[in-house]
C-alpha cells in the first residue's frame, strides 16, 4: 500500500474516533448530572434523618443513638435537622 492511501485509512478512522468520543461526552455528562439530582432528591433514609447520621451517610446507617456506622465504621454525629418525633422540637431534654 502507498503512503497516501495508509493515511488515508489513518486519518478516517482518527475522524470516527474522534467523532465517538466527543459525542459519548455530552451524554454521559446528561446522565450524570440526572443522578447526582435523583440522589440528592432522596434524603428521606435513616441516613438522613435519624438523631445520629453517618457523616459519610451510608446507606442504611443512622441511629437514635450515638454510636459507630456499621458501613464505614465512623462515629456517627448529631444531627441538626432532626426532629424528635414526640413533637418536642425546639428544646432540649
């Protein structure tokens, strides 16, 4: 094979290439940011909501007491948005 028609060949497939991995970009960066809001819209696991939360928020962690998350062994810490489903917010016991 002559030189023109080999760099023919290289330059046709270094096209589609590049053609493939530019389009593959947009959409994986589209389907990325759709579950990074899927994951943020669900915040209503123990993980989030219990007295004590896994800094981490592992999933299935959390607890009404302080204590150690079974995931990732951190020391789970009090958290601020919960609220005592006795309806005593506001104040301490």
């Amino acid at each position: 094979m002559n030189f023109v028609k080999k760099f023919s060949i290289l330059f046709v497939f270094a096209s589609a290439l590049a053609m493939t991995a530019c389009g593959g970009g947009n959409s994986n960066s589209m389907s990325s940011d759709s579950e990074t809001e899927s994951m943020e819209a669900d915040k209503s696991g123990p993980e989030y909501t219990s007295a004590y939360v896994c800094p981490m928020h592992c999933k299935g962690s959390g607890s009404d007491e302080a204590g150690t998350c079974p995931v990732c062994k951190m020391d789970y810490v009090a958290n601020e948005g919960h609220q005592d489903s006795d309806g005593h917010e506001g104040h301490n016991h």
